[in-house]
C-alpha cells in the first residue's frame, strides 16, 4: 500500500532570490496521489446573510460547487473622487514573469491619497496545483499571494488589499513585475489567468491622508544606505516557507534520529530574525500558513481557504533604535534569516521593504542605541519512540526575547523609542510508522510592546493548529484541522488606552475522499467553517463578524453580525 503523508504527498514550490524559480509541481497533491478537479458550473452567490440556502447540500462532492471566497472584511473606502488604474493583465503558464509599467493617475494627482486598494480578480479552469506568487512594484513587494485549486469548467477569485502605506512608490513611475509561477501541460491544464488593478482615493477634508512612510526601499540587497534625517524605520518581510517540500510543512519537521520523512536537525522551532550589522535587532514567529493543497485534503480548501492563504501578510519590526546609527551616511548591512532551517537547505522567500519617515526639518538626526538584551536561543524537540502499533512523538517548545531601545535628536526634541519582543513556540507531533497516522497541535506566540515617546502599543499574537491526517480501511483519507490567527492591539498614553484592537480568526475542517482510485470513486464529503471577527478601531464601524460554512462545497451559511 502506498504510504500516504502530508509532506509525501504534496510537492514543494521553488523560489529563489525572492523570485519563483522552479519548474514542477508547486506546493500541491503530487500527481499521482491528486484527487479529482471535479467539474463545476459557475456557482450561484452565497446566500444572503443570516440566511441558508434553500437546496440542501449534496450527499457528496459532485461537479459543482461555489467559487473560493473568505470571511475577512473588503476594505474600506471613502466616498471620495476615485480613479482606477490596471496594474496587471497577464495569463500565467510557466515561470516568466509578467513586466510592465505603471504611471499614477492623472486624475488623482499623485498623492497624498486617502486610500489607495490593490484587487486582484483570477480565474482558472482544468487541472492545476496551488500556487504562490507576488507582484512588486519598482522593486517594493506589494503583494504576496497563492491561488486556489481550480475545476475543469472554472472558478473566479479576488483578493483586495489595502496598499497606502507604499504612497512613496506610487507617486511615481515604476516598472512592475508579477509572477505566479505554473506549469501547463496535457495532464496540468490550468492557465491563471489575472488582473490587478490599483484604485485610488482622493483626500479631502472628511478623509485625510493617513501618515504614511516617506520613503519605500525596498532590500534588494543587504547592503543599503538610508536617508540621514531618519527618525522611524520599519521593516516588513513577506516570510514563507516554501521550496525543497520539507520547510513548506516546516512545522512538521523531525530531528535527524526519528523516522519521519521530513527532517530539521533541530527540529521545527523556527524565528524569522532581522539583524542590522550582524546584531540581532529583530525577532518574529512566522505564521504557519496552510495552502489550498495542505495537509493531504485539497477538498479541505475549495471553498474557504485557510487563514491568510490569499493575502500573505508581512511581519513587521521596528527598527527604529537604530536609526541613529543608520543615520551616518555609510552603508550598513540588514539581512533577514530564519533560525532552525537545516544549514544549506533552501526553503523560505523573505522579500523585505523598509519603510522610513523623515525629518524634514533636519539634514541629519543624531542619537545613539543605548540598550540591546537578549536571551539565548531556549529550545529543544524531544523524540518518543513508538511502542509496537503505537505512535511516536515528538515534544517541542523554543522561544527567545529580545530588548533594543535608542534615542534620536529630532526637530521636535529628543524620542526615545524601546522595543521588546517575545516568541514562543511549543507543539506535540504524533505519527505512526509509515505515517498513515499524522498529527499536530501547535501553539506560536508573538508578543511586542514599543515605546515611543508617551506612547506605548503592546500586541499580543497567537497561532494555532492542531490537526490529523488519517489513512483508514478502504484507503479512506480523512483530515481533521482547526486553525486559529488571533491578535489583540492597544496604545497606551499616559497610562491610559487610547485605541484597541482584536482580531479572531478561525477555520475547521473534516474531510474525508477515498485515495488510490480514479477520481469518479473518491467520494469526497467535507464540512468546513471560517469565522472571523475584528473589533475596535481596526474594524468597520469597530465591529466586523462573518461566518462562512460549507458542506460538499455549497456554501450553508453566510452570516453577518454587528
């Protein structure tokens, strides 16, 4: 019998320099083991909120289900003259880039603009994998992206974005490159096909622009020389595990000595990690994204996509404590790196942007770095031999906080800023041997506080999942996951909360098809649920909550509160 695994049966993404530089399968059932891309006809909208659909769902997956959609918020926008720009148009086959070219809209001016939204509407048909793709302007990554898994007669897509903060870049003419890397051939059909377009908004007394970065570099390189009049700086990586299989799943990964077909000396504890001459100034726990081929079960994900699949988010650091040493002219050197990835091994793509703000009102901003604590790496896996007919497991806890603070001299007086961060990560691995039983909970937490000024923001984040793949009698393959991305947001001045902010995300799913026949006998039943709410000022109108459930791909549930 063929052993089934979630890292076995899923190809891996190629991407190099930050580019997708592969040329097989992207992350994905591999081709042997992928279940049907049943055909569909165009799905009918969800039902209206608080509402289910009048049909019952069918009794298994068939030949027509609803387009991929998420719970999350549109974004916002004010009611305010707009123009619209194509960013994009491209048909992606294979691993060439599209290249193009932008110019800010006439009618618009160019900028400050209350709100500038990036939409990406994508449509595919046939047979194809997931894949992952970005599209950067000018060099500076706006988005980060995978896709959904398509059918033979079609599905339709769009991602919405709220992209203001690179305004520096927008405000100019830039060359523009996008990439969703792919394959086409007779058995792999699927052409994504994509538009993108910028719309933006203008500022008016109602709706003022926002404070936005005055300068967007992005790190094509490590070594970088930044504005001297510098008074706060960013930075945002596109962080993501991909390339070579293993760290898509790096979350999964066993030290050497267990028999797992995945493996990380050091087992799955990883950090993305910023550092400014070769200090460590950063530290972040990346989020374990799950794509819409994860965990063995694309029915999982046909509808309702995990967390963040669509919109990959960047992790941000302030890096603001050193900016006075940045600030002397000189090159300096900021590189990115992910602690725990096998020495040699390839993996992760972490595109970076800084995003500095400037004092206008000074040639040079003097100040020093006048703190740096951090802890030493604290972590270790701990493997437990299976018993006969019993399960190994592999215990792992890892975590690291780091402590930078500094002062500039600025034209409205000296601003201390401090910045504390803690990750933590634990999770308990269970697999049989032969891996036909695979399972994990997993618990990643982030907590940052910055100070600057009077002003403190502290937020708290935590991610979870916890998840098992089974191969049962009859070759039936199941897949039980929940998913969580939670974060909760406040600023403090003068000791008092000003702003608040909460974020829960969530997504459950069992699925279950029969593996090793062809794809008219699978047989597939799946019931999935997303739910995500956001209050306070992050929120539209301070409180958004959705609630999105399937079952064999029609859509049960569609619910709105507040």
């Amino acid at each position: 019998m063929r052993r089934h695994r979630i890292t076995g049966l899923l190809g891996a993404i190629a991407l190099a320099a930050g580019t997708l530089a592969a040329a097989g399968p992207a992350h994905g059932l591999t081709p042997a083991d992928a279940p049907p891309a049943h055909g569909l006809t165009r799905a009918a909208p969800a039902s209206a909120p608080g509402r289910t659909p009048a049909d019952p769902p069918p009794a298994e997956f068939g030949t027509d289900w609803h387009d991929p959609l998420t719970p999350a918020p549109p974004v916002t926008r004010p009611a305010t003259r707009s123009c619209e720009v194509t960013l994009a148009e491209a048909q992606f086959r294979d691993f060439t880039p599209y290249q193009g070219s932008y110019a800010p809209p006439a009618g618009c001016g160019t900028g400050p603009w209350a709100k500038v939204v990036l939409r990406l509407d994508g449509k595919v048909k046939g047979r194809q994998y997931d894949r992952l793709g970005h599209l950067s302007l000018g060099g500076v990554e706006i988005l980060r992206t995978s896709t959904p898994q398509p059918s033979p007669d079609g599905i339709t897509w769009s991602v919405e974005k709220d992209v203001t903060r690179y305004r520096d870049t927008l405000a100019r003419p830039q060359p523009v490159e996008m990439l969703i890397g792919n394959v086409v051939n007779d058995t792999y059909t699927g052409v994504i096909d994509v538009k993108v377009t910028l719309t933006f908004y203008a500022a008016d007394g109602r709706n003022p622009a926002p404070d936005t970065p005055d300068r967007v570099l992005p790190l094509t390189s490590p070594s970088v020389t930044t504005p001297r009049n510098t008074e706060r700086l960013l930075a945002e990586v596109y962080a993501t595990g991909s390339g070579g299989g293993c760290e898509e799943y790096w979350y999964m990964t066993t030290p050497d000595a267990a028999p797992y077909s995945c493996k990380a000396a050091d087992g799955p504890y990883r950090e993305v990690q910023v550092s400014v001459d070769g200090q460590l100034a950063g530290i972040a726990a990346p989020f374990p994204t799950v794509w819409t081929g994860g965990w063995s079960n694309p029915f999982l994900w046909y509808v309702t996509p995990g967390p963040r699949a669509f919109d990959v988010q960047p992790i941000r650091y302030d890096l603001t404590p050193y900016a006075a040493l940045l600030n002397d002219g000189r090159p300096h050197r900021i590189e990115v790196s992910v602690a725990g990835v096998p020495a040699g091994q390839s993996g992760w793509s972490t595109p970076t942007n800084l995003l500095l703000w400037q004092d206008e009102a000074r040639q040079v901003v003097t100040g020093a770095l006048t703190r740096h604590e951090q802890s030493a790496p604290a972590g270790h896996s701990r493997w437990t031999p299976a018993e006969p007919g019993g399960q190994h497991r592999l215990d792992t806890e890892g975590g690291r906080r780091l402590t930078v603070a500094g002062y500039l001299n600025t034209s409205h007086g000296r601003v201390a800023t401090t910045v504390t961060r803690a990750v933590r990560g634990t999770s308990v691995h269970r697999w049989t041997d032969g891996e036909n039983q695979d399972a994990l909970t997993a618990t990643w937490t982030d907590e940052e506080s910055v100070t600057r000024g009077p002003a403190t923001t502290r937020t708290e984040r935590t991610y979870t999942m916890d998840g098992e793949t089974t191969l049962g009698a009859g070759d039936r393959l199941r897949t039980v996951i929940s998913l969580g991305d939670r974060a909760e947001t406040v600023t403090l001045r003068g000791g008092k909360a000003v702003d608040r902010s909460r974020l829960d995300d969530r997504y459950t799913g069992d699925a279950t098809y029969t593996a090793n026949v062809p794809r008219d006998q699978r047989h597939a039943v799946a019931t999935t649920s997303a739910h995500y709410r956001l209050y306070g000022s992050q929120a539209p109108g301070g409180c958004y909550d959705r609630a999105v459930d399937t079952v064999q791909g029609t859509v049960t549930v569609d619910r709105r509160h507040c």
